[in-house]
C-alpha cells in the first residue's frame, strides 16, 4: 500500500486551502479595509449602494488577488496530476510504436495515484519487453532444435533419392528416430503451449500409481545399464491416487530420460509413494549435481546447465519444463535439490483426494 497522499484527499484539501483562502481574504480583508477607512479615510465611505472610487478599488483588488491565488493553486496541482499523466501519455504512444525501452518520468512531487500509474506502466513495458526478449529467445530455441533433425533428415532422404545410401532397414530407422524426436518436440511444446494459455486438460481419475509407471520405469532399465547406472525402484504397492495417468507416466519419462542424458555412471532411485494426501515421485541420482544458480532455472523451457552436454546428448532442454507443467496442472510442484550422494533429487508432488482414492481401493 502506498504511503503517498491520495489524489483525491490532495485535491479536497487543495480546493479546501484554496476557497478558506479566498474566504478569508473577502472577510478578513473587508474588515482590515473598513477598519482603516473610517479611522484615516472616513469620506472615501459611500453612504449608498453605489460603490465609492477606494471602495471600487478594493472590491477590485480583491479579486484580482483572489484570481491569483486560484490561478497559482490551479497550476500547481495541474502541474502534480498532468506531469506524470503526460509522461505516461508520451511513453504510451513510445510503445505503441515500437520502443519498448521507453519508461515514463517519475516526479517526486506526483500526487499518489499518478505516482502508481507511473510505475505500473513502467512496470507493463519491463514486461512486455521481457517478453518480447523471451518470444526472441523461445523461436531462436525452436530454430535450434528443428534444424539438427530436419537438415538430417534432408540430407539422408536426398541421399536415399541419389542413390548415395542404400535404402537398408538400418536407414530407415535412424530417419524414425530423427521422426520420433521431432514428434516428441512438437507434443513438448503443444504441452507447454496449452499450460501457458490454461488450457492443458487433465483426465482425472483413480488409479494405481504402481501400475501406471511401474512398466515405464523398467522400460529404461536396459538403456541405463548400458551408460553404467543400476536402476533402483521403490513402488509403493496398490498405492491409489488421483490424477491423469497419461500425464504422469510422461512426466516420469522426462525424468528418467533426463536422468539417462546427464547422471553419472552409479545408481538412479525412482521411489514413489502417497503421504498425507500428496503423491510423490522422487528420482535421484549419484552426479553430478546441479549448481544452485541452476537448479533455480533447470524447469524452464530450453534452460540448460550445460550446453554442450546437451547437444551431446540430444536433449531439447523441454523435458524439465514439460515436468513442471504437469505437476502445476495437477495443482502441485517440481523442484529440484542436491540429493545425499552428492547427486541431484528432482521431485514431483501433488495433491491426490484421500476420500476418492479411498473409494477407488474400497
């Protein structure tokens, strides 16, 4: 709340001072005048309704003065309202055209409202050009990603038409490969897209966690092993929860291809459970961690901790913001945090029905 006086309350007092002024001048004035009239002047008094000449010139002096101090009260409030008003005026019409880094003047002396509808719109273009500057960066991102897999996929169909490649199974599925990860980017950023607008649906209902992500789980085992790292699950057994399973079992591969992409050769722990209305799916690793200046961005979109690990790797820097925006549609959170063995723990929670989930078991 902002201490500054109001607007309103300063042109109340304003015209208050002002007609208490005025007021005070005819009054007091009068009184003054008359008083040194009949002491030292006692002829220049008409005895009519008709005013005399020093009289004439009093009611006129008077009202001069009185028009100046109107006038002088007039201009300094105007000055504290429109000062500020046309300074946001000219930085409107600024970002009207185009120049985001337009800010409009703060005045010390603008009144309370004014002052706060300086700084919100000072605010509204720090946004808008924040978010010109992050529009910017999400279709150089795009770009990035969608060149490696469509300049292969050129290159080897083009090589296919020349003849330059043989048309051999193994061919085929390195293009379906480059297909399934261009389709995994599409449904990544369909999926972000919808929760950014609020329209990612969920398809709520009970279910068994256990059941649900357990063959997901296993399905990296073989993959892991081959980089080094032993798979270590804790399911909770017939463990009912609510939430849409189709969802949650993409957020758990993120999680796991993540884990796949960067953890050190040592073991990964998927533990998943249910504790006081809130599920939880917990991956862990043994390294090699995440600084806490990055861990602070790892779930937004194409934000990696290591560039060329990724590119190395393949990963389009979505997974994570896909995890995220899960989890936020389901009502719950993402974090990440340094694990005990010097790794890193990503966990996934949100809120699940104890009465529905009760009823499913029952």
């Amino acid at each position: 709340m902002s201490r500054e006086p109001g607007l309103r309350r300063q042109i109340v007092l304003s015209l208050g001072v002002l007609a208490l002024g005025i007021i005070l001048l005819s009054v007091v004035g009068s009184y003054v005048f008359y008083a040194l009239a009949v002491a030292y002047l006692p002829g220049s008094i008409s005895e009519t309704w008709l005013p005399s000449r020093v009289e004439l010139a009093w009611i006129v002096s008077t009202a001069v003065a009185a028009l100046a101090v109107a006038v002088l009260v007039a201009m300094r409030l105007s000055r504290r309202i429109l000062t500020p008003l046309n300074s946001v005026a000219h930085s409107l019409r600024e970002i009207a055209q185009g120049n985001l880094q337009a800010r409009a003047a703060i005045d010390g002396r603008a009144l309370g409202e004014t002052a706060q509808l300086v700084r919100d719109c000072n605010t509204m273009a720090e946004r808008l050009q924040g978010m010109t500057r992050e529009r910017e960066f999400w279709n150089a991102a795009i770009a990035h990603e969608l060149r490696t897999p469509v300049t292969i996929l050129r290159g080897r169909l083009q090589g296919l038409a020349e003849g330059v490649f043989a048309p051999e199974p193994e061919t085929f599925q390195g293009l379906l490969r480059q297909v399934e990860g261009l389709s995994r980017l599409i449904e990544d950023l369909r999926a972000l897209s919808l929760n950014d607008s609020g329209h990612l649906e969920l398809q709520l209902a009970p279910v068994v966690l256990e059941q649900e992500l357990s063959a997901v789980v296993h399905a990296f085992a073989t993959d892991l092993a081959a980089r080094g790292i032993a798979l270590q699950v804790e399911l909770e057994s017939r463990t009912w929860v609510v939430c849409d399973a189709l969802r949650i079992r993409q957020a758990v591969m993120a999680l796991l291809q993540n884990a796949l992409a960067y953890a050190d050769p040592g073991t990964v722990r998927v533990r998943v459970g249910s504790r006081g209305g809130m599920c939880e799916v917990r991956v862990e690793d043994d390294g090699p961690g995440i600084e806490a200046a990055t861990a602070a961005q790892v779930f937004e979109a194409f934000r990696r901790g290591d560039p060329s690990r990724s590119r190395k790797s393949g990963g389009s820097g979505l997974g994570l913001a896909v995890v995220k925006a899960i989890a936020e549609a389901h009502g719950g959170t993402a974090s990440c945090r340094p694990s005990g063995t010097g790794g890193t723990t990503f966990l996934l929670r949100w809120p699940t029905p104890l009465d529905v989930a009760r009823a499913a078991q029952g």
